[in-house]
C-alpha cells in the first residue's frame, strides 16, 4: 500500500524535530563554553541498520562522519545491543576525526526490536595529550593529542561502567567540565528516546520506519537527478596542506580525481601524499564527509541530509595517506584535511559547473589554544578560539566576510566575550575585519577577521593547528587568492612570529602577551580589472581596502571617500592589463614535483621569466589556477613556461597554449616571519 504523502512529511519533519530538541537540551546543559556558547557539536537519529535518517542544523563536518563511527561501534557490540545502553568512541582510525570529537550512541528499543537510535557527536575541550586542548601543531604521533577511545560500552543496561568512567576523567584536563558535558550528551539521547517513544505512539513502529526508507529514497533520487545534469567525465585537482622538515615548507599533496558516470559521482585520492608524522594527516571517515559536503552544496544545497544522499558518492583512498591516516600518525588535522578535499572537488567540479561553484573558501578551522593554571584562583584554564574568514567570490556577489566555510554550518564564531573574560584570565582587545585580504576579483572574496587576545595570567602555553598560511586560497576564473593565514604574539611591543606558521605547540607566553589571529581571505571570482569601479571605490570607502591597493589590485583611481576618476582608471586598467605575464606553455619530461617528506610541483621557466624557488599560480582554460614552484631552466625559452602532462591536464590546456602566472610568494618567505 502505497504511503499517504501527508504521513511522510510529517513523520519526516518530526524526526528532524526530535534531532532539534537534542539540539537545545545539550545548548542548555553543557558545561564548557565551546559547547554552551560555539555549539560545537552535532546530533542525529539512526536506524537499525546503522543508517543516518534524520538531523537538523548541525555541523557538516560532525554529522556527515557520523554514520563512519556507529559503523564500529556495530561492528563490535551489534549481537549486544539492550535497552539503557550507551557506547561512545572517538577513535580517528575507526571512524573518527580528531580525538577531542567524541561520539555516543544509546540504542532505543520497541516492542522488544531495534528501532532508532540518537547519536551524538561532541567537541571536548580537552582530552589530555602533550598540550592543553589537545590540540598541538607539533605531534608526531597519536598517542601526543590524547586519549583514544575505541568502541566501548559506558552504560550497560542503564547501569554506568565506573571503571570506563574512572579512566575518561582521571585523562583529561578539567574533568568537571568534561563530565558536564558528557552529561548533556546522556541527556539529550534521553530526550530523543521520550519523543521517539510519543512518535511510535501517535503513528506506530511500522509507518515511522516505512517513512523513513521512503525519506532516504527520495532524497536519494533527488541528488543523482542533479548528477546526471553534468557531462560524463574525469576531473583532476591538487592542493596541499602545510608541512615542515627540518623547518624547511615541504608541504603534502592532496590530489582528487573526479569522476562523473552517469547518476554516480567516484572520487579518487589515490596519489596523494604518504600520511606522516606531524599534524597533516586525517582519517578515510574525513575525506569521504569532505566530498560529501562538496557535491551536495554545490550541486543540491536545498535537499534534505541522511543517509539516501551518500548512496551515489564512492571514495578511493590508500591507507596510509593523509587521507587516509593509519596508526601510528598523528590525526588532528581532520579539519584542514577535509577543507583540502572540499577545495579540491570543488575545483574540479568549476570545470563541468563553473556557474554553481565560489572561489576557494579560507580553508582552515583555525584552532587557536592557550591553556595554564589561573594563579589568581588556582584553576586550571583554557581559551578555545577559532576565528572565521572569508569564503569566496561567486558569479552573483562577493564572498561572504568572517563567516564560516561550508563545513562548520552554523557553529558561532565569536563566542561571548562577557563570558570568556570572566572565566579564562584574557581580555578580547579587538575583533575586526581584516581589511585587503579578500581575493581580488570580478566578485572579490570574503573579508578575513584580526582578532587579538591579551593573557592575563603569569603563564600560559599557546598552540596553533591551521592550515593556509603558505598555499592561500584560490580564485576562479582569473580571480585572485585571498590572504594567508597569519599568528603572531606581541610583546612589548615586539612582533613574534613562528619558524613554522601554523604549528605550534605549548609556546610559553606570560602575563601581557597579545595573541593575534589574522584568519584567511576568500578567493575571488573573475577578472579583477573587470570589477565595478563604484563597488571598488565603495571598498575604500568602507576601509576595506586602501587607495593604494584599489590601485594597484583593481586599477582603480579613487579617494578614500568613494569617488573615483573614470578616465585615470581606463588608463592605468590597459597598464595593468598589459603588465600581465603570459608565459606558452610547453610540456617536459622533468621531474613534475619535489619534495622530502611532501610533494610540491615544479614548472620550468628560463632564469630572465621568473625568480627561483617562487610560489605561482597558473590561470589557464580551466577556472582554478595551478599552483607549482619555479625552477630555473636555460633550455626553456624567455616567453615559455614548461610542465609536466598532468599539469597540462588539470589547466584544461593544450601544448602551445598560453597561461597567465602570479607570483604568489618569493623563495625567501617560505618559512616564519611577516608576510
């Protein structure tokens, strides 16, 4: 008998209502304000056969990953399974992120069946490791970040396994905090058990689960409809992640081959760098979530989210990759991994979609972390900062400005300051725009933020794990890359910079030291000597850019009261557009890439084109640039640029064909230091 439409959207509806009220009964009752105040954690509903069916407004990259970690925890306790249960893991190498997202499930039971169950996915704070937050951009392995929870059972029948318990908190830095918020997490599963139960009640066991199969179908079908719309096809792109040896930029490669079959959607990361031991490496339920996150808000951003609209996406990985860490590795870059993977699916998607696809979002979580003990009342600390950036420009408009990318969803950025600075010893000095580091563009990128933060504590130990300081975003279609991520402390006054941007772990800071936080810019979108000049002129106006660089980014001839001189700005845009370099391409068999523990490209141009050891960005017919290193070679003509053919391939170019090169930044910034 076929379903009454009317049943299936209510039914549907009020499971994505339970996930709301799981929502706002952990916002309620957390404990820490990462969680109370960011809402760093997410929540769904599952069913018997470990399947995502329902969730509401939380963050992509928790709830997309989920369905990886209740895979394991069925795949060792599924024959188990008893009404009062609750399991959690956290593992990175058995469906997890990092270690501080700690998942639980509690198993509901109807009629003596499995029927749906809640999961819950949580930010902890801290989980112990070599730093305060766990969150170190200097581990070299896994057992440094923290404590690793396999799929274990906490309560059993509704009786708590004390040894477990004993064991999480006698591991992590402010217990009571984390107990809190494990306690939240408990009690929001307790609240989705009521409300399932008064579903069951009002429409039976049968029409939920009826619904919910029909549900995962149609959302389903809906995504492959979408798919089908694109040209049958392979699509290359590669990114990196940032890397060191011996403090040297050696960074790994992310590589993405796309393809498009019919209403299927394969994506192939095999070639991409071997996993490491430093914080680049991130797990196979990443990357999968990564590409999941890509093709659906590019190609379906309006259709609902379980389980249905995975069916048509498939990963390839090698374990042991960056992609797909294995033990012993370090896996705290889960978010930079994933944001790599969205980049570079959504770069190869801008050659068969350029119309649905945005610059490059600013491309890192940005986890910023002091921790210490406060000597003023004897506590142990800890301040959790993350600021947002700029995403990219798109064909409509600019790119948003300090708003987070795609994948954290609607987690705050700026939490309270009233309350961070009652309970942490810092004060929030400023928190502002970033002004010129939106990407130039037709359609510029999104604004980064500058935020500042002042210890107020005798000691304290600041660690960074963020990505994009060397490599920024990329712009499409001619447009240029957004700002990189920048941290530095300032000490009387002084300016300190680190040795290996990005990661850091437990540098000693004292009482007066200002962190600041400079997030990422957004790429930009289109031609930049093609934007309106009043809308560059009203940039200026508004202090996001200066008279000098409307100039010099836009050829634009403006006051700082947005006016501008039509006639200066034709002038000087035909300077600028014939100041461009146009290199023709021509293809080698040199080695393509470079690199110690990492992997870099390398093009070839005669020692008069470019400066040595030089980050470029190649714009050819395909929308996203190609980034490589410059190597000098005197067999390369002055108006040639040699690469490899996998590099012809990703420009969408031919032998022959011109390019158009940005130096991005000189062989002697490549490490610490202003840029």
């Amino acid at each position: 008998m076929p379903l009454n439409p009317i049943d299936l959207e209510i039914v549907t509806e009020g499971l994505i209502s339970i996930v709301r009220e799981m929502r706002q009964t952990i916002f309620r009752t957390a404990h820490s304000p990462v969680i109370a105040d960011a809402q760093d954690f997410s929540c769904a509903l599952f069913n018997a056969d470990g399947e995502m069916v329902a969730q509401g407004r939380d963050m992509p990259g928790h709830v997309i990953a989920m369905p990886a970690s209740v895979k394991e925890i069925f795949d060792d306790f599924r024959d188990e399974f008893r009404p009062g249960d609750l399991y959690l893991v956290n593992d990175p190498y058995r469906g997890g992120s990092h270690l501080n997202d700690v998942t639980l499930i509690s198993p509901v039971f109807v009629d003596g069946n499995l029927f749906l169950f809640p999961c819950v996915r949580m930010h902890w704070a801290d989980i112990g490791g070599m730093t305060p937050g766990s969150v170190s951009g200097q581990a070299t392995e896994i057992l440094q970040e923290g404590l690793r929870i396999p799929p274990i059972r906490l309560i059993e029948a509704g009786r708590p396994n004390a040894a477990a318990y004993s064991i999480l908190f006698a591991n992590v830095r402010m217990a009571d905090e984390r107990r809190g918020d494990l306690e939240s997490s408990i009690a929001a599963c307790h609240t989705a058990e009521r409300r399932l139960r008064e579903l069951v009640t009002r429409y039976g066991r049968q029409l939920i689960l009826d619904c919910v199969a029909a549900n995962m179908d149609r959302t389903e079908r809906r995504l492959r409809q979408r798919i089908r719309d694109l040209p049958d096809g392979t699509y290359h792109y590669e990114d990196y992640l940032d890397l060191y040896t011996d403090g040297g930029y050696d960074p790994a490669l992310v590589r993405c081959a796309l393809t498009v079959a019919a209403d299927q959607i394969v994506a192939d990361f095999r070639g991409s760098s071997p996993q490491v031991a430093a914080v680049v490496n991130s797990s196979l339920a990443m990357t999968t979530a990564g590409v999941f996150i890509a093709v659906k808000s590019a190609l379906d951003p309006g259709g609902l989210v379980n389980h249905g609209a995975f069916r048509p996406l498939t990963v390839h990985t090698e374990p042991g990759t960056v992609v797909h860490v294995t033990y012993p590795a370090p896996a705290n870059a889960h978010s930079e991994v994933r944001k790599r993977v969205i980049s570079a699916v959504m770069a190869a998607l801008s050659q068969v979609a350029p119309d649905l696809i945005a610059a490059d979002q600013f491309g890192t979580t940005f986890q910023n972390l002091i921790g210490g003990v406060d000597e003023h009342t004897g506590r142990p600390y800890l301040y959790y900062d993350y600021p947002a950036g700029g995403n990219g420009g798109f064909l409509e408009s600019d790119g948003p400005s300090a708003m987070n990318p795609v994948d954290l969803g609607d987690i705050s950025t700026i939490q309270s300051v009233e309350r961070l600075e009652t309970e942490i010893p810092i004060r929030i000095d400023f928190c502002e725009f970033r002004a010129g580091s939106g990407g130039d563009g037709r359609h510029r990128g999104g604004l980064g933020t500058r935020r500042s933060t002042r210890l107020l504590a005798s000691t304290g130990a600041y660690s960074v794990q963020t990505d994009r300081t060397t490599v920024p975003p990329y712009g499409l279609a001619l447009g240029g890359p957004g700002a990189a991520t920048t941290t530095y402390l300032l000490r009387d006054g002084q300016r300190i910079d680190f040795d290996t941007p990005g990661k850091v772990a437990g540098y000693p800071m004292r009482d007066g030291d200002v962190l600041v936080m400079e997030s990422a810019g957004g790429g930009g979108w289109g031609d930049p000597l093609t934007r309106d000049p009043d809308q560059v002129a009203t940039d200026v106006a508004e202090g996001y850019l200066t008279v000098d660089e409307a100039r010099e980014r836009y050829g634009v001839t403006c006051d700082d009261v947005g006016g501008h001189d039509p006639e200066a700005t034709d002038a000087h845009r035909r300077q600028s557009h014939a100041a461009r370099c146009w290199l023709q391409l021509t293809d080698t068999d040199q080695p393509a890439s470079t690199g110690r523990r990492g992997r870099q490209r390398v093009i070839y141009v005669h020692p008069d084109a470019l400066p040595a050891g030089a980050l470029v960005e190649l714009h050819a017919t395909h929308p996203a640039p190609l980034r490589a290193w410059v190597r000098h070679d005197i067999g390369v003509a002055r108006d040639q640029l040699a690469v490899d053919a996998d590099g012809l391939r990703i420009l969408g170019a031919d032998n022959g064909d011109r390019c158009l090169v940005r130096v991005l930044r000189a062989a002697h910034t490549m490490t610490g230091g202003p840029q």
